[in-house]
C-alpha cells in the first residue's frame, strides 16, 4: 500500500473571470522509502501536485490518502496536525529566518513540533550534525553557501522526525556543483534513514540520476509514471 496516493485528483483555481486547471483527474502513488521525482515544464501542475500531498492545499475533486486514510475528511487543525507531525518540507528559497543562526533556525522549528525548551538546544546540533553542519551552527545564513543553507532547511524539515520529505526544487538556488552535493547528500539520507522523498524539480539529469522513479506531467494531467 502506498505510504502516499493521489486518486483522480483535479484542482482549479478562479483568477477572476477565468478559470485554470492546474491539475486534471491524477492519480500517482508513492511508496515507502521511494525517491521519487515529479518533473514537468513551467505550469505542469508538479508544485501543486507537491502542495497537495503536503496538505498545504485541497483538491477541488478526488483525494489524497497517507498511509491508506484520506485527508478529506481532515479539519484544519487536523491537516496543520498532519503538516507538523507527517511531512517536513523543503524549499528552493531555503526561507530561513535571516537574523537567527543556523541552530536557532532549527530551534524554531523544534519548538513548534513540541520539543521541550531543555532539549532543543540539544537537539538542534544533532540535526545540524546529520548534515555534516556541526562547525556551522553559530553562523547567520548570510555567512552559508547556497549549499549549507539547504541543508540547515533540511534539518529543520526534520525536526519532527517526518515520515516523508517533499522537495520543491530544492536544488533550483544552486550551481551545478552544490545541487549535485545536495543530491548525494538526500540519496544517502533516504538510503539510511529509508525515508520517503518526493522531488519536484525541472532538471531531468538528476531526476534520471537520482530518483527510484519519475512521474512526468504535462498540462496538469500524468503522461508516465514510471523511471
């Protein structure tokens, strides 16, 4: 069963008079402790693909299940439960809070996940290590790389110990070098961790490179589910 699905699901959004269909009767499966990769040109629908298993939109028709249960049914509460405890995001524009160091960044994000004050601290440098960033942590994202400041964004996605992490163009910031070190950096993390990632990127080489399976879309519909 997959640990992700997405049944016949259709999105439009209204712009004034007129309205777009950004996804079109999709259904697409993800498994546990897959890399997959969903990969599209500009207005495919692979971001709002990505938002949905995310639980940070709806669809308008058809269903996201996680772990076989539907999020239909889901308050909001319950999906901002969802969002925290299940799913750890991570995003082209890194949004790290560009006054705190790299381990309050992290900090931040463990207190929301429920983290006692005592422990965050703690916590935090762990996090950190797991990147490879324990001599970085007292630094400001100005004082990072591209590089670095992706993967202070990725512990902090996984402060709340997610199940699954869904990529945005994670590697969209950075030169072909860095997005290549962030690429083997994710590969291995799935490979130790065995967790599920999923990857919206336009760059199909590391797509083909990287990921267990593709999912290609094209005006909001899937033309090929498999690598």
């Amino acid at each position: 069963m997959p640990i992700l699905e997405a049944r016949s699901v259709t999105r439009e959004y209204h712009m004034g008079a007129e309205t777009v269909r950004a996804l079109s009767d999709v259904s697409a499966g993800i498994e546990r402790g897959e890399f997959v990769a969903i990969i599209g040109t500009s207005g495919s629908g692979k971001s709002t693909l990505l938002n949905l298993f995310g639980g940070l939109d709806r669809p308008n028709e058809g269903e996201i299940l996680f772990d076989g249960k539907s999020l239909a049914p889901l308050s909001s509460r319950e999906m901002a439960r969802y969002r925290l405890r299940r799913v750890g995001m991570i995003f082209q524009s890194f949004n790290l809070i560009p006054t705190m160091t790299a381990q309050q960044n992290v900090t931040l994000a463990l207190a929301f996940a429920g983290v006692a004050r005592r422990d965050r601290r703690t916590r935090a440098d762990e996090l950190l290590a797991r990147v490879g960033l324990e001599t970085r942590a007292l630094h400001r994202p100005s004082e990072l790389s591209g590089g670095e400041q992706q993967r202070v964004a990725i512990a902090r996605a996984l402060a709340n110990e997610p199940d699954i992490l869904l990529a945005d163009e994670p590697t969209g910031n950075l030169d072909s070098r860095r997005a290549t070190e962030l690429m083997d950096f994710l590969n291995e993390m799935r490979r130790r961790d065995r967790r599920t990632i999923v990857m919206v990127t336009h760059d199909q080489e590391l797509a083909h490179n990287y990921a267990d399976r593709i999912i290609r879309l094209k005006d909001g519909r899937v033309i090929d589910g498999d690598a």
